[in-house]
C-alpha cells in the first residue's frame, strides 16, 4: 500500500522556508525584538508539526510494510529503533532529542527553552529530508 506523502512534504518545505527566514540576517536585523520572537515562534511551531508527522509516517510505513502486530504499543524509542533498522532514519539518539525538544515546547514554554527548540529544529531540517527521501524511495 503505497502512503500518501504530500502532506510530510509539505510540512519540510514549510519548516525549511521558516528557518530560511529566521536566518537570514539582514531580514531579521531589520525587525524589532517582538518581531523577532514571533519568526522564531513560527520556526518552533513548524518544528512540532513537522516532527509529529514524521514519526506518524515512521510508524505508518511500518505498520504497512512489517504489520500492525510488530508496531502496536512499541515505545517512540522503540520506534525510532526500528525505523532505523530499516534504514529510514540514521540516528536513533538524535530523534530521541527531536522528540524531548517537542516534549518541551508541550510543557514548558520560556526563553531558554525556545532557544533549544529553535536549535534543534535547525538540526532537525536534515533529518526530516533524510526521512522523506527514505520514504519516497521505499514507497511501493
């Protein structure tokens, strides 16, 4: 059963183009501090959604390809262990950061913690891309 992936790819491309803007330096030395807060709020909310989407099409991909049985109940490390198994993800540490910097956007929410969200949506990109492609490639 082939997944549906437009919206994962959606979700990258926004995330991508959230962090374009965010980095730019000349745009965001023309904003005020409020300004500032608010593109960098949208990069954290970009982050979370993204993220969720991944590891939904993660367990998704293989619920379909190993079945439901082999998935059902597994923790989100578990998960992101098994997806690395079979090669859609890489580092299964890294996505386990994904996974508390989104833990701490639900919770929690101060300056220092959007700081550590914003830098691991940063790293995150990457992954995420990397999980698309290993998706788009295995779709059948």
């Amino acid at each position: 059963m082939k997944l549906d992936l437009s919206s994962l790819r959606k979700a990258v491309e926004s995330l991508e183009k959230a962090l374009q803007v965010a980095n730019d330096g000349v745009f965001m030395s023309q904003l005020n501090d409020e300004q500032k807060q608010t593109v960098r709020a949208g990069v954290i909310q970009n982050f979370e959604f993204t993220y969720e989407l991944c590891w939904k099409f993660m367990q998704r991909w293989l619920q379909v390809n190993l079945g439901s049985a082999y998935v059902a109940g597994v923790s989100r490390r578990q998960l992101f262990r098994l997806g690395a198994e079979h090669r859609l993800i890489s580092d299964v540490n890294r996505w386990m950061e994904y996974h508390d910097a989104r833990n701490e956007t639900a919770h929690t929410y101060d300056e220092n913690a959007a700081e550590d969200v914003f830098e691991a949506a940063q790293k995150f990109l990457a992954d995420a891309r990397g999980l698309l492609e290993a998706l788009e490639a295995r779709n059948d």
